[in-house]
C-alpha cells in the first residue's frame, strides 16, 4: 500500500495534475470508464496497462496493477490492453497507435485471443512474432500477459514515456490529499525515483554477470578443445621437415590460444566474449593450415567454423538446413555435419544450459550473441540466425545497448516518448491486413 501510494504520489507530480485526476476518477468505485479506443489511448498514455470495464473478468485490477508496475519499474515502452470479445477490430493496433502517439510494444488480449504489434525502433517485426509465438499456449490471461511483459521486457528497446512516471492507479479520489501538500512531497517522490533507478543500474549489472558466468562455461569448454587440438597435432617446430610456414602457422595458433585465455579472464561483460570466440576462431584456422601443410593438401580456404558447433573446426562447404518452424537457409558446414545432412541426419549441434534444459546455442538467451558473434562476425551472422530465437532478439534495438553492436543494422533506437517516431503502416502490418485483427489470422497466425 505504501509503494502504492508513493507512485501516486510521483504521478502527480509529473504528469499534469487534471490528468491525474481524471485516471483516478476513472480507478474510483463506481466510475464507468469508456470502451471508446480514444479513451483506452488516454489511460495508455498514463498507465502502461488498460483492462476494459467489460473485460475484468479476463484480467483482475489488482492483477493490471502488479502488470503496470513491473512495465513501469523496467522503464520499457510496452503497452498492454485488455479488451472484450466484442471490441471492434477494425485497423484495432493501428488506431490505437496513432491515438496513444506512444512509440513502443503494443499487446492486445481480447476476449481469449492476444497479438501484438511494435515500431520498428523499438523491436523487429520477427522480434515480435518470436515473443507472441512463445505465449500462445499459455493458459490463463494472467499467466500470458506476465510471459508476454516479462520477455518483452528483456528484448524491447527505448523507454517508458515520461507520462507514466512508474504510478500505479486505483487510488480512490476519496483519499486524495490536497495538491499543495502533493507538491510538498516532491522532495520524497524525486527520491523516490532516484533510488528505482539506482535499484534498475543495480538489477541490470547483476544480469550482466550471471550472463558473462553461464557464458564462461560455454567459452571455457571451447577454450580447451582448442588446447586438445593443439595436443593432438603434436607438431614440433624442430621436426623433419618443419619449415617456416608451418612454424609460423603454429606459432599463431600458440598465440591465439594463449590469448583467448588472457581475454577471457579479463571480460567484465558478455560482449567482452566476442573477442575471445574471435581469437579461438583466428587459432583454429592457423592449425587447420599447419595440418595441411604436414600432409601435403592445398591449403584449406578462410571460412568461418561450422554454424552447428564452432569446435568441428573451419567449414568446408555451405549447406542448406531448415531450423524447427524456421524458413530454408545456407548455412556454413564441417565436412561431417555436411555428410550427415546428406544422408538426411541431423547434425551434430552446439548445446548449452538454459532455464529449459539443454538447447540449441540459437535458442539460449541474448548473452550468447557475442559468443557466436566472435565465430560469425559481420553481416553473416543475421542471416544464419534468422528467424531463430537469438535471431530474435538481436534483432532487438535494446541488444546493441546490454550485449553490444557489431553484427549488422541492430544499433540505434529513439524513446519511448510521446512523438511520430518512425512508426509507418509496415510495422503494424505482420500479414494481418494492415494492422486488422480480422481475417483470421488473429493469435499469432504468421
């Protein structure tokens, strides 16, 4: 109640005291808040989170101010709105944008279906499909909205409008206190406010870490089966018919392996990583050469490792593979992930722990960004990542920001801020005829 109530508190000092007012009106036992989209817009420009009169039953008011908070407290544009069944569709997530003038996330529950929209500087069009797919089979709207708010929360760029203000609504006008005390408690609502932003600062470099510490293992084990490829060759600069390509080639190898474990023991952040996948990159090639060398083949061409798991070493070929539900791409292979796609086998992939269990690198979290950016550097890594779930989310404009840039157009976004932004009639569209929620494709149909 007291947290409650300092939101409150800090809403009015911010936002326009007659808007205030009138939120709270609305929020007020016996109020009858309007089904009109310009006054769901209004209570969106004010509250992250709007539940129709007619929709409580979907979703309960104490259930939307636990929502509204958590939204608020990230100070991500994410949007979400509770609608009926019967709630006109009609150009529904287009309208809506266009009254709120909100750049961000757009999600709508209505009745027992849900979709969601964005701009682009906030979140991709395939960023937004990832995170609908994955809370279609959730059960209750409770459950689907959290899943839907929490990983919308970690994937979407800019920030919360300055409208909100991290209040929470609900407050009945009956316990108002007068403005001019209101102003007196500026002091305690600037605090208020300074101390969740130093709370966020901290929450947020503690994400880095457990990010860098799940890395540290995937990088680790790379580190020593490059070590072990090293042992295996067993060359020695001084043996028969060693030359100085072949010293050289060795030597580099050497360098790369020593290096990758100076770097990696000197990262602070996930996208430190990336300078280390890039050194035991550089050092597999060199030994790829060596051997060459040794046994009398043309020297191998420079091509990235295979995309199934960096360790089987450079690539030999590109081959084409469909990812589960994905679309058909080219993708770099080693000559036996080649031989096993031949035969119609699947191939031998890269796994590493999630909150799932074991998975596909390209179905862990953002952190791992960095670590196949080292091995995949470039343009190449969005087109081997596309429609994946890491594709997803380094597509992301929030990506560049926590893990880093550097692969491509995934830098930049502009806030979350009352404005045009870049909003145009593509970013709602996503094959649901121009922003509509009719035609049957509502629910995630892509």
């Amino acid at each position: 109640m007291k947290d409650a109530l300092t939101r409150t508190l800090v809403r009015l000092l911010i936002v326009p005291v007659a808007a205030a007012l009138a939120v709270l009106t609305a929020g007020a036992p016996g109020a009858h808040a309007a089904t009109d989209l310009s006054a769901v817009a209004q209570a969106l420009r004010e509250s992250p989170v709007y539940v129709d009169p007619e929709a409580r039953n979907i979703l309960s008011e104490s259930d939307a101010e636990a929502l509204a908070n958590k939204i608020e407290d990230a100070d991500k544009p994410v949007l979400v709105a509770v609608l009926p069944a019967g709630y006109p569709t009609e150009n529904l997530f287009r309208n809506l944008r266009t009254e709120t003038g909100v750049t961000g996330l757009y999600g709508i529950r209505l009745g027992d279906r849900f979709d969601a929209r964005a701009d682009s500087s906030v979140l991709s069009r395939q960023g937004v499909q990832n995170l609908v797919t994955a809370v279609q089979g959730a059960g209750d709207a409770k459950a689907q909205l959290n899943d839907f708010v929490d990983d919308a929360l970690r994937n979407t760029g800019g920030s919360a409008p300055s409208s909100w203000s991290g209040g929470s609504d609900g407050v009945p006008v009956g316990g108002l206190i007068t403005v001019g005390t209101l102003l007196v408690a500026g002091g305690a609502g600037a605090y208020a406010v300074s101390r969740r932003n130093r709370r966020r600062t901290m929450e947020h470099a503690a994400e880095q870490r457990a990010a860098l510490e799940k890395l540290r293992v995937v990088v680790d084990e790379d580190i020593t089966a490059f070590g072990e490829e090293l042992d295996r060759l067993d060359f020695h600069p001084g043996e028969p018919g060693a030359d100085d390509a072949m010293r050289a080639d060795y030597e580099r190898a050497l360098d790369s392996y020593e290096q990758s474990k100076r770097l990696m023991d000197a990262a602070g952040r996930p996208e430190d990583v990336r300078a280390v996948t890039r050194a035991v990159e550089e050092g597999r090639f060199a030994l790829a050469r060596l051997d060459a060398r040794r046994a009398g083949r043309s020297l191998p061409e420079r091509r990235p490792p295979c995309f199934f798991d960096p360790r089987h070493g450079p690539s030999v070929a590109d081959a084409l593979w469909t990812p589960p539900g994905g679309t058909e791409r080219e993708v770099p292979v080693c000559a036996a992930d080649r031989t096993r796609l031949a035969d119609g086998h699947d191939p031998a992939v890269r796994e590493v722990d999630t909150d799932r269990g074991r998975r596909p690198y390209w179905e862990a979290g953002p952190a791992y960004g960095p670590w196949a950016g080292g091995y995949f550097g470039g343009g190449l890594l969005p087109g081997l990542l596309v429609g994946t779930v890491l594709g997803g989310m380094m597509a992301g404009p929030s990506y560049a920001a926590d893990y880093g840039s550097g692969y491509g157009d995934f830098g930049g976004y502009t806030g979350g801020d009352v404005s045009g932004a870049d909003f145009d009639s593509g970013d709602f569209g996503g094959g649901f005829g121009g922003g509509d929620f009719g035609g049957g494709d509502f629910g995630g149909g892509f």
